[in-house]
C-alpha cells in the first residue's frame, strides 16, 4: 500500500490532502505516515520472527515525540546517541531497560543519568569511555551492563560521510585491539561485559559488507570467549538502506536470512538498530513556492523549505524526490530548475537540474478553507532527518 498518493490530482497522505494541512498548519512542515512507520515496524517484527533478537529504534533517524511513540506502542526499544534522546525516548513510553546507548562522545554526567535510569546496555566505544564508566558507577554503586562496539575495517559501499566501519572513521574500537579493550573491560569492577557491538554504515544497498563484517566479528566471539569473557549479545546495528532515485536495498527478509545464516551457532541474542529504514519512507516535507527566478544559465525555484529543514542534499548530494502537491498534467513541458531556499548560502539548495513542470509562486495569503487554495504545493520526499525536530501531523 502506498500511504502517500494522488487523488484526484491532489496528493494525498493516508487520504488526507497535503494542501488542507498546509491551509491549517502553514508551510514548510514534515508530515509522517503513522501507517507507513507501523508498516514498517511490522517488516522487522516479521524478520525476527524465531531468532532470539530485538529490535531498538535508532532515534537520531528522527527524534520527533510521536514518530517515536507509534514505535514504542509496537514493542520497539531506542538505539540513542544522547541523554536528550534518552529522555525523549522515556517520555514516549520506550522502557529503560529496552534502551541501548551508543554514540562516540558520551559525557560523564549523561552516563550517570542513564544509569539512573537503568538503561538495558551502553555501548562503549572507547578505553577512555570503559574508566568513565567504571568511575561513574562506582560512584553510584552500580554495575553497568556494556557491549563494546567494534570497528571491523569493512566497506560498506556507501557514501563517505555515512560509512563508520572503516579504520579511518571515529567510531568503535579497531578490530585488532578489541581483545585489549575487552581485558580492560573485564579488570574494570563496575562494568559488566555482555556482548559485543558494531554498526558499520547507513544506506547500505548490499549484504556483502554485513557478511564479511560479521563473520570478522564472529572471529572475534571466539576469541573472546577463550579469553574467559562471556558473551552473550552480539549487536548488529542499523544502516539498511532505501530507495531515494533507483537503489535497490536488500529486502528485511534477505537481510535477516544473511544474519540469522552467519550468526547460526553462535548462541548470542541479536540486537538490530534500524533507523533510516523505518522513517525514511515514512513523510513528506511540504514546502510553497515562494518566486520562480530565470536566470542566465538555469531557473530558481526559491521555496519555503531550505537546507535547515533538510541538510542532506547540500551535505551528501543527497537526491530526493520532488513532486508537485497538485499533480501536473501528463503533456505538460517540464523545466530544468534548481529547487533552492531562501538561505543566504550557495549550498542552500534541496534539489539541482530537475526537470519540473513549471511551478507558481504561491499566494501569501494562506487561506484557511482548502477549496479556495490556488497555491502550488511541492512535496519533496522526505528520508533521514540528522537531529531535528518536526512537526508531526496524522
Ligand atoms: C546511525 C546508527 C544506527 C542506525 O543507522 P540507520 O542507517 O539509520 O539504520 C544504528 N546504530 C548506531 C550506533 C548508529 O549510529
């Protein structure tokens, strides 16, 4: 099912159409599907289905109050990055105990308050972070349940910026020195090795990488193991990817088939942070044409959504669809255009050479009965939001 379609000619989300919410609401504004996120939801339960496994929400996909409340209701843990996360995912109803708290630069005052809270594991990434911890719950008089996250040196075939697996990136701790790592682990008092972690990249459209990454980190288990320490979760990370323009991620199915084949045996319970693949598909942001500007070598579309709502296509060249709210006619001749914001930075743009139909400017008068609206509307499909916050409309 598609949640978001034309109707009529208008598009419409769940049935409801995306120019009567920009009537009440204003533009620019994200709205989510609820059905698409349970839809989604649903794959991952699915896929799990017979594997000792759990699925934990990476919130950093979009950390929106509601967003992260449908996902609780369905039985979802959080993946978080953040006290401030960790406090959005407590206020939407997500357990502690079902909070997994990963992230490269963890402060000593955010571990205490996830330790407060009893958050189920910290995924540590670092020998400095093991005496951090260490410090921290010995003051509280605790003994904190860890993974350490390692970094296994693979490719994960995607863009520079969102690939962590590799021994260049900032993240995890290097394969080869993981048993040190673990040894320190284990002669810290207050720190309670369970298991290990990885996370090798985001946007991942083939297996191969998680292949070759677990079956390092199932090397990895055994030597462990016969250093004396016990693992029993193996944290598998997120990053499967989406179709933006024509990629072709592997289905939940395949993924979980590949996982369950590699980690046969291995008798750790998994842990899977998806986060990209279960919002990204999930919204649109809506945005009003505010000038259309010819210029000497291309035409402008100036509109009302900059690259403070959606920082992917000026960070990544990210491409996301763009499609009018009123749809256009089959015949009509299109233009090439960029679709750019009103921000005061050549990178301030959503989209280069598209070829559009042609775009109106909008009245600024926002009309509040949706039959009186002559506004062009354009949706551009949403996909990963870095850290920010939106408006939420079912
Ligand atoms: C970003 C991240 C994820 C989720 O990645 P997606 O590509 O959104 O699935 C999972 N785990 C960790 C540690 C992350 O940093």
């Amino acid at each position: 099912m598609s949640f978001f379609e034309y109707r009529n000619g208008a598009m419409h989300a769940e049935g409801v159409a995306l120019a009567a919410i920009a009537a009440q609401v204003g533009t620019p504004f994200y709205c989510y599907s609820a059905g698409a996120l349970r839809a989604g939801w649903r794959e991952f339960a699915d896929g799990i289905k017979g594997m000792n496994a759990s699925v934990c929400y990476a919130m950093k996909a979009n950390s929106n109050l509601a967003v992260i409340r449908v996902f609780g209701e369905m039985g979802a843990g959080a993946d978080i990055v953040s006290v401030g996360e960790m406090r959005r995912a407590l206020a939407a109803g997500i357990p502690a105990g079902r909070i997994i708290y990963s992230g490269v630069g963890k402060k000593a005052s955010e571990l205490m308050e996830a330790l407060q809270v009893k958050v189920g594991q910290i995924n540590v990434e670092s020998s400095a972070e093991l005496e951090t911890l260490n410090a921290v719950a010995g003051q509280l008089g605790v003994r904190a349940d860890i993974t350490i996250r390692v970094n296994p040196d693979v490719d994960a075939g995607t863009h520079a910026k969102i690939t962590t697996g590799r021994k260049e990136n900032k993240f995890g701790i290097d394969i080869d020195l993981a048993r040190e790592a673990f040894a320190l682990a284990g002669r810290l008092p207050n720190l309670k090795v369970v298991g290990v972690a990885m996370h090798i990249g985001s946007q991942l459209t083939s297996l191969e990488p998680y292949r070759a990454a677990i079956v390092r980190v199932r090397e990895l288990i055994g030597q462990l193991r016969a250093d004396g320490h016990r693992i029993d979760r193996f944290d598998i990370g997120g990053g499967l990817g989406i179709v933006y323009s024509n990629e072709k991620p592997p289905s939940i199915a395949d993924f979980m088939a590949v996982v369950a084949k590699e980690t046969a045996g291995l008798g750790c319970e998994l842990t899977f942070e998806p986060g990209r693949r279960l919002v990204g598909e999930a919204g649109v942001l809506v945005s009003e044409v505010i000038l259309v500007k010819p210029g000497a070598a291309k035409t402008f579309v100036i509109v009302d959504a900059a690259m403070n709502d959606l920082i992917r296509p000026t960070l990544y060249e990210a491409w996301h669809d763009i499609l009018p709210v009123k749809e256009a006619r089959q015949d009509t001749a299109t233009i090439r255009c960029d679709i750019v914001g009103p921000i005061c930075e050549s990178g301030d743009f959503l989209a280069q050479n598209r070829d559009l139909p042609p775009l109106a400017a909008g009245s600024t008068n926002l009309s509040f009965s949706t039959k009186s609206i002559k506004k062009e509307i354009k949706t551009s499909y949403f996909n990963f939001t870095l850290f920010k916050n939106f408006i939420l409309i079912f």
